[in-house]
C-alpha cells in the first residue's frame, strides 16, 4: 500500500524556519518525481516546490524561490521542505505528493501537515 | 502562468442525479489536465488523469473529457458519498495551478 506521511509542522513567529518531512512506503521512492502542494486553510490547492527521482532537477513557486528549499534521500525514502524566511502567507496544510513524470498528475497524496506563521 | 477557471463555484445536488463541472484553461494544454475529489479534512485524491482516463480505484459513476483548454468532469448518479470540493489542475507548464475548487453538496 502506498503511503506518504508528512511531519514537522507547527507555529513559528514570522521570519522564522521549518522543516517538514515526508515519509513514504510502498513503492519504489527513487522512481518517482517528489512535490510539496500547500492549502490555505479553507482555500484552494497551491503548487510548491517539486523534485526530480535524482534530485538534479528543482522547482519552485515564484513567491518560495530563495526561500524554500527541497531535498530528498532515497537510502531514507523520505522528502524534504525547508522553509525559511517564513510569512504569515505561508500558512496552510503541507502536503507531499508524488507523480511519474513531469507532465503527469499527483496520484497519491499524504495527509498533510499545518504550518501557522502567526506573531 | 496558466489559470484554471472551474465553473460552477457551488452545486447543491439531488442523490441520483447528473453533475457536471466544467474547467477552462487560460492557454491549450493537451490533456494535461487531471481532476481531484477532496472530502472536508481529508488529503485529495486523484480521479481522472489526462483528461478523461479513470485512475484505479475511482468509482466508474466519475468520468472526463476534453482537450485544448475545455474540460468537463461528469458525475453520473450522485451519491450521498460524493458530496466534496473537485479541483482541477494542469501538469503542461510550470508552475503547475489548480483551479479553484467546485464544492458538491447533497440536498
């Protein structure tokens, strides 16, 4: 069975860091392209931060980008965000995501974590 | 950055009966275009990848179509376990967007 769990979130004052974790099992983790999909409390899906099976390849929300930072380790099957610089807009559910490919959708999702940026 | 307009916001629907939510992409896209069911307090899951082909798993009452920018996501038979907020969301350019969410509701 698939599985991602994310941890890590709490409350941090603005300006602050964090990092989230994601663990995952039931597949073969180093297959698989790795992302980071934010939600507002009571808002919409948000795109983050994405990752390639390697780690070679990086994206970024504009509004992440020197900010934010992902890595992986695949002896560890886990995903990481760490999240510097923190503002009271980044304040949503976390959620690690996995696809195939590039072009392909997110097919299995954790169960997110919340980060409250709040002074 | 390519904007996903979901349309309706809202739709109050009667068990048994037909949903369809449409999505529009602000520049083609293929069938890069994938839809989600999120149920209040839960993760999303995925429905139906490129445009129209049903993820394992997915009750076979969910179906879709389209290419370009037009894209319809069809609930046949409503049932009371359906009632959740359906997002859309295009894999064709960086940075990935979803639309902004279509909440079912069951009179």
């Amino acid at each position: 069975e698939v599985q991602l769990v994310e941890s890590g979130g709490g409350l941090v004052q603005p300006g602050e860091s964090l990092r989230l974790s994601c663990a995952v099992s039931g597949f073969i983790f180093s297959n698989y392209w790795m992302s980071w999909v934010r939600q507002a409390p009571g808002k919409g899906l948000e795109w983050v931060a994405t990752i390639k099976q390697d780690g070679t390849e990086k994206y970024f929300l504009d509004s992440v980008k020197g900010r934010f930072t992902i890595s992986r380790d695949n002896a560890k099957n886990s995903l990481y965000l760490q999240m510097d610089s923190l503002r009271a807009e980044d304040t949503a559910f976390y959620y690690c995501a996995r696809k195939y490919l590039m072009s392909s959708e997110f097919d299995y999702w954790g169960q997110g974590t919340l980060v409250t940026v709040s002074s | 950055e390519i904007v996903l307009t979901q349309s309706p916001d809202f739709q109050s629907v009667t068990p048994k009966e037909k949903v369809t939510i449409t999505c529009r992409a602000s520049q083609s896209i293929g069938t890069d275009l994938h839809w989600y069911q999120q149920k209040p307090d839960q993760s999303p899951k995925l429905l139906i990848k490129h445009a129209s082909r049903s993820f394992s798993g997915a009750p076979s009452r969910f179906s879709g179509s389209g290419s370009g920018t037009d894209f319809t996501l069809t609930i046949n038979s409503l049932e009371a376990e359906d009632a959740a907020t359906y997002y859309c969301h295009q894999s064709s350019n960086l940075p990935w967007t979803f639309g902004q969410g279509t909440k079912v509701e069951i009179k």
